[in-house]
C-alpha cells in the first residue's frame, strides 16, 4: 500500500511538469551566473520579477518553497515555402526545499516534446547541496555555466545543448541537464577552486525534421551519395577497359594455338586465374577511391571461376559445312583449327565468353553499390540523438565517455579571472563518411560510422568594468588526436573565443551588448585538400575559411516601471555573409500575466552562408505566460 501511494505521489509531482520558456537570444530570464556557489539551483533560473509562494515549516527553520508558471507559444512561419504554425501549451514548476546546510531542489517540465520525444527531459533539473564551511558539494542533474561570456560561451562544456528550436529559447533554456558531481572550494583570499565530474555525456540534440535540420546532415549523405555515385562511373569505365576483348583475344592468342596444335580436344577450358593474372590490376584500381577492397575481391572470385567451351561449338560456329556434307576428318580439322583466320575467330569468341563473366561480376557489384547508396539515403539519425546518450551508441556508458573539469578563479584588483581545464568528449557527431560507404557495402550498421572526438579544453576567461563599459572574454584551446588535421573525421585543433562588452546608455533604461563568437580551426589547408579530393571533412565549411566570426548585438529597453520591456538581437556571421534579426516585445498585463511578441528574420546572401538552409525559417511568435 505504502509503494502504491509512493507511486501516486511520484507520478503526481512529475505530471506537474513544464517547457522552459522561449525567449530571444539575450533574454535572461534563466540565467545562471558562473563562478557563483548556487551554480544551477533552480531558484536563480526564475524571472526575478515572478512571485514566488511557498509553505514554511518553522521547525528547525526548513523551508519548502515552489513556483512555476503556465504558457502557450503560438508561432507561425509567414515564408510560403514553409507553412507551418505550432501552438504548444507548456506548464512548470519548481519545488525546493531548504534547510540552514542542505538544499534541494527539483525543476519539472512536461509538454509533447518531453512525453513523446525526451522523456528523461521530464526531470529537468534536480540539485542537491551541502554547505561544508568554506565548500559547497552539489550533485544531481545539473546546469554548470563555467565563462565570463553573456550567455554566450566557449568554455562552458559539460552541458549539451538542444538545438531543436534553433537558438531561439534562452541559453540556460537550451541546456540539457547531466547527471554531475561538483564541488566547490571558496579560499578566505578571492581565490575559487571547482572540480566537476559527469560519469556520462549526453551528445547536442538537433532537429531530424521541420525546418531547423542542420545542414551537415544533409552534407554527409550527400557526400556519401557522390561517392558511391563516382565508384560506380569509376568501376564501370574500370572494367570496361580491364576486360577489353581485344586485349583479352590477344592474351589468348598463344595458349589457344598451343592446345590446337597438340591435338583436337572435346573442349577448351579457359583457367581465369591466368587471364587475370596477365592483366594490370593496378591500372584498374587506380583513381578508385570507393569499394576498392569490393573490386579485389570480385577479381578474386573471378580467377577462381574456369569457363570451359566445348570445341564443337567452336566448329560449328566457325567451320563452313563440306561441300558432300560430310563430316571432317581429324586431319581436315587440325589443319583447319591451326590457321591464322580460325584462331582469330575462335579468340574473339572465347574472348567475348570471359568479358561476358566479368560484365555479369561487373553488374553485381554496380547493384551492391546502388542498393549501399539506397541504405545511406534512407539513413536517419533519430537513434543518434534521441534522450541524448540512452538511445544510440551503447558504449555511450562507457567510463571513456566521462567528463572531468578543474577550474581556479579569483580577483586582482578589478578584474576578475579564471583558468581551467576540460576533458571529454565533442558533443557534436562526427561522420566517417568513407566508413559509412564501406559498412552499407558490407551490410554492417551505420551506427559505427558516427562517432564523439575525445577533446583537450585549456581556456582562461576575464572580465572587468572600464569607466561605464563591463568587459568581458573567454579564450580556449580545443585539442583533439588530428593534431596534422589530415583525418576527415576527426575535428581539427581549434582555438575559439568570446569577446565583448556591455554598457548602459544613460538615456531611459537602455543596454547594448555587443560580443564577437569566433573559431579559427587550425591546419585549414588539409581540410580543403580533404574536400578538393572528394572526402567530407568535420571541419569544412561553405565559406571556405579556417576562422568563423558571429558578431553578437543586443539593444534592450525597459518602460512603464518595468512592465514593458523590449529588445532587438541581430547575429552576423561575418564569413558566411549572413544574419539573423530577433525582435522582442514583452508586457505585464495584470499581476503576474504576461504577453510577449516575439519573431526572427534571417538572411543568407547565397548557398555558402551558414543559414541557406534556414533563409526561408521567418516567424511571427505570440505567447502568453502566467508566473506563480
């Protein structure tokens, strides 16, 4: 009884779920502000402007407290190519409980999404803290924001992102909570010692359908696609030359002359091992970067192949009947067979017998390629990123897959600083194409050919205020094993950053903040050798650069003691030629209901932006929230 009421009140608690709220791109309503004790506690993700209701318990000064909200995001894609509209009711809460050393809280969220597609997402975030004197030990689902950056960062990786919906919800929004350890260390000198620990890694989440597949997924199976489509155009050229009849009669010529000149046997049988033995199996080979070990071992079986021809079908086909229409002798015969015109005849026809075997062979192999073609084009990667590391790979669990993280940070004076350091994995996928193709034409699972590059972070961040301008940066080395960059499937070394600022403009109640997102992958000039040679590359980009720049700008306003807010994001990405604008529009209209108008614009000057996939993804959104 005690277990079925447990259950009832389980499943009651998790039922009372909720979406994270979309918002732009700035908006920090779920902020988490890095280098803080109370990293990922669920209360410092809360708009600070909601009410928050709670039970107190005055004994032993333990205190429950909830809050939440419920919401519809009405949204509607205004490009006639896309006509699409979603409306999606989403609710949340969150409960926490607190005692003078302990805290524990848990954020819920329940909508379709989390039902149908992630329901491990239902918990979305669980933290349970000790307060150890001068450390604090959290664990649970965590959110851990490590960086100086403004929701923007290259330093803060222990969490994936979900980009289903782009980068429209808010930053905090978009990350998948991990199952971690971390404690912290505050020195009595402005000195911060953290250790992290996840004993998995959950893989970024991306879009499989509707408008925000990424457009590497379309690129790998494309690659794919040409590259069985060259082996196929290859092979067929390959062969025709390889099993020539000409050349085939002309490495008949001798043997055949021999056997007739001995005797008059009942049949000719051609050994293929000697045929192809005589030709130049390197030239066949050559230019073919595709099913090359297929071809050899299609030769193999051919020189196991004997093609025997019986010699009155040769006679036949070749000899004139006798004017008395009788039979020849074998004297008639062997002076007959051993002529030049003959001999000629009879080569050509053998000849014409093997490169009809190797046309056969060659059919064969040209259908294995179009049906590895055909398994490649119908493959989809919902197993590779469906509930993050539970669904696809199975070693997933394995300890390689963990994540360890130290970092120190303190003040001098000013500015405020950090260095640390990070072990894992990339949570991007990276595509062995070649693999891909050589598993589709053995049958094996395509699941081996994606993969999660073990990755080195070293970064340092630091931030300080100058006169009326908040500084603020991160810089990081990103180091894989490809340290010469010559392994397409395997990222580059990399150093990414984060610079910017923001400022309050002393005119109403105005902030801009400006912040430049940047990459330069290092040893570039393999990557394009990789893509000059047909090979897909993880690091190739359309724009063809080894650096890639998104300058990041955001003007928000307040009005009306607050109750109207307002701001305007626009993305650059400078390389690519390419923007996106996200304007914003939010109200109080009573108590704690809220009205919020929201969209985006993008634009892609041509197919090598980084956003023609998405040029035509323009939306209206209208959402209507009430906190509690």
């Amino acid at each position: 009884m005690k277990k079925k009421l447990l259950m009832c009140v389980l499943i009651s608690v998790a039922l009372m779920g909720a979406l994270c709220a979309q918002a732009s791109f700035f908006d920090d309503g779920g902020e988490v502000t890095s280098d803080s004790a109370e990293t990922n506690f669920s209360s410092a993700e809360t708009d600070t402007n909601g009410v928050m209701n709670s039970a107190s318990m005055s004994k032993s000064e333990k205190i429950l407290e909830w809050h939440g909200f419920a919401k519809l995001d009405a949204r509607l894609w205004v490009h006639p190519d896309v006509k699409r509209a979603d409306a999606i009711p989403v609710f949340g809460l969150t409960v926490s409980h607190s005692s003078p050393k302990t805290e524990l809280a848990a954020d819920l969220q329940l909508n379709v999404r989390t039902v149908k597609d992630y329901p491990l997402d239902i918990l979305n975030e669980l933290t349970m803290r000790a307060y150890l004197g001068d450390c604090v030990l959290s664990a649970g689902k965590l959110k851990l924001v490590w960086g100086k950056g403004d929701m923007i960062h290259v330093l803060d990786v222990f969490n994936a992102n979900d980009l289903t919906d782009f980068t429209i919800p808010a930053y905090i929004d978009r990350r998948i909570g991990e199952p971690m350890v971390h404690f912290a260390y505050n020195a009595p000198i402005p000195l911060r010692l953290e250790l992290a620990w996840a004993p998995s890694m959950t893989p970024d989440r991306i879009a499989l359908s509707d408008p925000w597949v990424p457009p590497q997924l379309y690129r790998a199976k494309q690659s794919a696609h040409n590259h069985l489509l060259g082996a196929i155009n290859d092979s067929t050229s390959a062969f025709s030359l390889f099993f020539d009849e000409t050349k085939l009669q002309q490495a008949l010529h001798d043997p055949i002359s021999k056997i007739l000149k001995e005797n008059i046997p009942n049949s000719i049988t051609i050994d293929m091992k000697d045929i192809v033995g005589k030709l130049n199996e390197s030239a066949l080979l050559e230019g073919i970067t595709i099913g090359k070990k297929s071809i050899k071992k299609l030769l193999e079986n051919l020189a196991k192949q004997k093609i025997t021809i019986p010699t009155t079908e040769i006679i036949e086909k070749f000899l004139p009947p006798k004017p008395d229409g009788t039979p020849y002798t074998e004297a008639e015969l062997k002076a007959a067979l051993q002529g030049e015109p003959f001999l000629t005849q009879a080569t050509a026809f053998i000849a014409k017998q093997i490169a009809d075997t190797a046309k056969k062979a060659e059919t064969e192999f040209i259908a294995s390629l179009k049906t590895a073609d055909a398994v490649i084009g119908s493959f989809r990667f919902d197993e590779f990123v469906k509930i993050g590391m539970n669904a696809f790979l199975p070693d997933m669990h394995n300890i390689k897959y963990g994540q360890y993280g130290i970092r120190l940070s303190g003040s001098a004076g000013p500015v405020d600083m950090a260095g640390q350091y990070y072990f894992g994995h990339y949570k991007t996928p990276s595509i062995d194409v070649d693999a891909m193709v050589a598993n589709a034409l053995a049958g094996k699972s395509l699941a081996d050919c994606v993969h999660y590059d073990p990755v080195h972070i070293f970064g340092i961040d630091l931030g300080t205020a100058i006169a009326m301008f908040n500084l603020k940066s991160e810089f990081a080395y990103y180091m894989t094993g490809d340290f010469k960059g010559t392994d397409p499937a395997v990222h580059n070394n990399s150093i990414q950053w984060v610079m910017g600022f923001d400022v309050d403009i002393p005119l109403n109640n105005i902030n801009v903040n400006i912040q430049n997102l940047g990459a330069w992958t290092l040893g570039f000039k393999k990557v394009k050798e990789n893509n000059e040679n047909g090979k897909f590359d993880m690091d190739w980009n359309t724009a063809e650069k080894s650096t890639n720049n998104k300058l990041i700008v955001n003007i928000s306003d307040s009005w009306l003691h607050e109750n109207l807010t307002d701001s305007l994001t626009c993305i650059w990405g400078i390389e690519h030629n390419d923007f996106v604008i996200i304007p914003k529009l939010r109200y109080r209209i009573k108590d704690e209901l809220y009205v919020e108008g929201t969209g985006a614009y993008i634009y892609a000057a041509n197919k090598k932006s980084e956003f023609s996939n998405w040029k035509n993804n323009h939306f209206v959104q209208a959402s209507l929230e009430y906190r509690f």
